[in-house]
C-alpha cells in the first residue's frame, strides 16, 4: 500500500491575486512551490515603477509573502527560475535579486522570454522548503 503524501494549497491574501487559474503555492509534504511572481503591487495590480530594477524588487516581495504564508522564507529557497523579457536585464535583475538571497543562494536558471504575463519584465518562481533546515 503506498504511503499518503500531503498536498495542501496556498493562496496568500497579502500577495497579489493570481492573474489566471492557478494557485499562489502548492506545499508537497515538506516542499514548496511557489508560482511565478511579477512586480505586481498587490493593493493595485499595477507593476512597480522603476522598470526592471521596480519590478524585480517587486516580485520578490511577493515571494516573499507565499514564502511567509507557507511557514517557509528566502534562506529555505533551494531553486528559482527567472525569466527576462531582455537578457540585457540580468544584471540588474541580479543585483536586487542578490539583497534578497545574500547568504543562502538557491540553484538557480534564467531565460529570455517573447514576453511575460501583463507587459512584465521579469518573473521568478520557486522551489523551498516548509520546516526546519539543516544546512552542510
């Protein structure tokens, strides 16, 4: 007889809604998935001004609201994804990017994209853990 798995749903009220049928997060057991963010100000559903730099910001800010609702942060990040509308932004991308996960980086991918959800510039996801960690 196969073991139960725990698949709980997470749908933040801090975090912008979600801007199709999907959930903010799908916790699976211990592992969580969060679903891609865009620098969108949760209380308008505007993009952040700033142009990439603003919106990156952003979404990690959203993130981090998913991340906190689930029982998990930043420093339990172990994969995100990125995705840029130009390349060109990776830079600067990076350097918002790297406040947010200063001492516990994540695996991490980045693309290029034809375009994003809303006229977005970026959008990252992630892959974290709910509970403690323990790290080697």
């Amino acid at each position: 007889m196969a073991s139960k798995i725990v698949r709980k749903i997470i749908n933040s009220s801090k975090a912008p809604k979600a801007v199709g049928p999907y959930s903010h997060a799908v916790q699976v057991d211990n592992t969580l998935y969060v679903s891609g963010q865009i620098g969108f100000i949760p209380e308008t559903m505007e993009l952040a001004s700033g142009g990439v730099a603003g919106e990156t910001e952003q979404a990690l800010k959203n993130l981090g609201l998913i991340l906190s609702d689930a029982g998990s942060s930043y420093e339990k990040v172990v994969k995100t994804t990125v995705l840029l509308r130009s390349i060109n932004d990776y830079a600067t991308v990076n350097e918002v990017y790297a406040k947010y996960f200063s001492s516990s980086k994540p695996a991490r991918v980045a693309y290029q994209v034809s375009a994003l959800p809303k006229g977005a510039a970026v959008e990252i996801d992630a892959i974290a853990i709910v509970g403690d960690v323990i790290d080697q």
